[in-house]
C-alpha cells in the first residue's frame, strides 16, 4: 500500500512495522521512481 500526503500531519494510516506499507509525504522529482521502486520490489 502507497499514501501520499500534501503535508505532515503527524500521524500516518501505514503501519511502520509493516513492509509493505509506504507513507510518502511531499512531492518532487524523485517520488515517482521511489514509488515505482518500492511496488517493484
């Protein structure tokens, strides 16, 4: 699972203490292969 958040709110839905889980918060060039790293693997 991916969230993406505009800004930090201080809490997230992901699990920390899950792998397969991903928070990301903000936006720039590199998320996107970020993103596209963590569903690859």
């Amino acid at each position: 699972m991916v969230l993406h958040s505009g800004k930090d709110k201080g809490f997230t839905l992901a699990d920390p203490n899950n792998r397969d889980m991903l928070h990301v918060v903000g936006f720039d060039t590199s998320v996107p292969a970020v993103i596209a790293d963590f569903v690859r693997n």
